[in-house]
C-alpha cells in the first residue's frame, strides 16, 4: 500500500502530480536544494539558487522527485505559498 502524500493543507498530492524539475536532478545525479510553491501552486524542485534554462527544465511526476530524495517529502508540509525552502549541504530543508 503506498503512502498517501499529503501537503501542509491537509490536502492529498497525486503522485503524479506535474512539477517542475531540471535534467540536472533527474540524469546529472544533482542534488535538489531548492523548493518553491511558485504563485500559481505549480511546486519546482531544484538543483541551487542559480538560474534555471528553460531548456534544462523538465516536467516530472510527484513520486518521481520524492524516488530520488525522499527528504522533500518535508517540504510538502511546510507553509510554503511562494517561500522558497533550500536545503544546505546536510539533509535538513529550512526557509530563505
């Protein structure tokens, strides 16, 4: 039985719920330091603070980004709105 995903609303996520990512996390082995819940709800998971190419960005499932790090499974339950969280060079996620 899977774990239901549940964000900081109490709202069950999908795990196939569209977010954003970058070919870095999901082929260059990249470490996902960055979350944002941008303004229009769309959640990004990213590699550092440096700006993203359109052309390096990707579009993945939920269940894909938590496969890869289970510790942004944290995050969801944070009050992000458009906060970004960042995880520093350990395992903890804490707000900019």
């Amino acid at each position: 039985m899977k774990k239901e995903i549940i964000d900081n609303e109490g709202d069950v996520l999908p795990g196939n719920l569209a977010v954003i990512t970058t070919k870095h996390v999901i082929h260059g082995g990249a470490v996902i330091q960055l979350v944002v819940r941008d303004g229009d709800g769309d959640w990004q998971f990213l590699p550092h603070l440096e700006e993203i190419s359109e052309e390096d960005a990707m579009i993945v499932g939920l269940n894909t980004i938590i496969n890869l790090d289970s510790t942004v499974l944290e995050t969801l339950k944070m009050p992000l709105r458009t906060y970004p969280i960042i995880k520093n060079t350990g395992t903890i996620f804490r707000r900019l």
